[in-house]
C-alpha cells in the first residue's frame, strides 16, 4: 500500500477496508488526484470541500497567504484598528480557501468572495458553513474579475490563473486532465488575469490599500515592469521552495 492509498485509508475510511474504500483506489490509480478522492484537504487550519471540484489549493499558495495574514494582522495592531472591520475582497475565489482562511484568523475581517462559476459560488458558501464561519461577515459575488464589484477594499487577495495557455503541456497530466483549466492557464504568456488586476484594481482599494497576487514561476520581471508602468509600489516574496511566489502591490 503506497503513500497516498494509506493517506486515503487514513483520512476519510478511518483505517478500515471498505468495499468504497477498494472503489476509491481504483480512481487513485486511475490518475484521480488524492484531494478530489478524499473530498477535501486542509487549508491553514479550515476544512475545505471540494466536491464541486475547484482548483485544488496547494501548499505555495498557503504558505504565502499564512505569511499575508501575520502581515495585516500587524498592522492591524501597529494602527491601533483592531476592533475595526477589515474589509477584504478574495478574487478568483475558487474553493473559497484563502477568504475563509482569511476569516478564521482574522476575526475583525469581512470578505467578499468574488469568483466566475456559479456552481463554485456554491461551494464557497458551502465552505463557509463547514468552517462555522458567520455569514453575516461574507459576501459571495459572481463575477468575471471586476465586473460585479462595487465597494472597496483595505485588501484584494488574488490567484489568478498565471500558467500559459500555450505551454498547457507543461502542467502535469493530473491537472490537465481533472482540474478546472480555466483556474489555470491564462494567455499573454499568463499574465492577462494579472494585468487585469494591476491596471483596473485601483478603484476598488481604499487609500493605502494592499493587494497580494499569486503568481508562477519566471513572471517576477515582467509583472514588475507591468506594476511599475501603473504606478504601483511592489514587493515580491519567495515561496517555501525558494521560487518567486507572490506579488505586494501598494495603492
């Protein structure tokens, strides 16, 4: 039995050989990704579902966001603004993990959860209840990138699709062949999604706002030349694998 079928056993059969157990091996074998099979993984401590299939998050996209969250939380502090709401917009939603990360540990913040499919709007709201999250501090919005956004926000939280659409060969068989492509590859080299952001985010951050971007490997050059053309103060952080990762763009 290898890693990911006693993971399985583990994690959602509790250790015990089930005849759906047996069915589930056979999906894992078939080339079905471990997280889809078990229904759900961790993300910085928040149950996540993914029965609808979203994008599966990945532990990058984690560690940055961890980092994000004891970032805002100090300056939360630093400005005496503890007991005021912190008002967040977590784009590109998908599974909805980042926002209800985002609100697990920061609980003076309110996130509105901005994503294209409605079926995963559902999942989000979904989510949300699995994680005991009160309602009243979410807002989920359909919407393709900006086009339904009407308030503004200290924060903007974004993982935009960033592979290239041309080099969809590059991603791994799994991905290409059970995740949604359209939370995946981008054109312009994969920068279309990020370009949206940079150029048209501004009015929908508050004086001094901040927006984090996930982006892939290679795409730090450019994506500064992008932020620097609009205007933006930016900094870039690395991952826990030493590669280029996320992007702080300043209003």
């Amino acid at each position: 039995m290898n890693k990911e079928t006693r993971w399985l056993l583990r994690e959602k059969y509790h250790g015990v050989e089930t005849p759906e157990f047996q069915e589930d091996v056979e999906r894992l074998n078939g080339g079905l990704p471990l997280a889809y099979v078990i229904g759900w993984v961790d993300f910085l401590g928040c149950r996540i579902d993914l029965s609808a299939k979203p994008l599966i998050p990945r532990p990058e996209t984690e560690f940055w966001v961890e980092q994000a969250i004891a970032e805002v939380a100090s300056c939360q502090l630093l400005v005496a603004r503890k007991k005021n709401p912190i008002k967040i917009l977590d784009l590109f939603s998908g599974s909805g993990c980042i926002g209800i990360a985002l609100l697990k540990h920061l609980p003076n913040a309110t996130v509105d959860f901005g994503e294209k499919d409605p079926k995963l709007c559902q999942q989000i709201k979904k989510n949300i209840a699995l994680n005991n999250i009160d309602a009243s501090q979410t807002c989920i919005v359909q919407t393709d990138t900006f086009s339904n956004i009407t308030e503004t926000y200290d924060y903007i939280f974004a993982n935009p699709p960033y592979i290239d659409s041309a080099r969809k060969e590059t991603a791994e068989n799994s991905v290409i062949l059970h995740e949604p492509h359209g939370a995946l590859f981008a054109d312009e080299g994969g920068l279309s999604f990020i370009i949206k952001l940079i150029n048209e985010s501004a009015p929908y951050l508050k004086p001094r706002g901040v927006m984090y971007i996930e982006f892939g490997e290679n795409q730090k050059e450019a994506i500064t030349l992008i932020a620097n053309a609009a205007g933006w103060k930016s900094e870039f952080h690395k991952d826990q694998f030493s590669k280029w990762r996320m992007a702080k763009c300043v209003s």
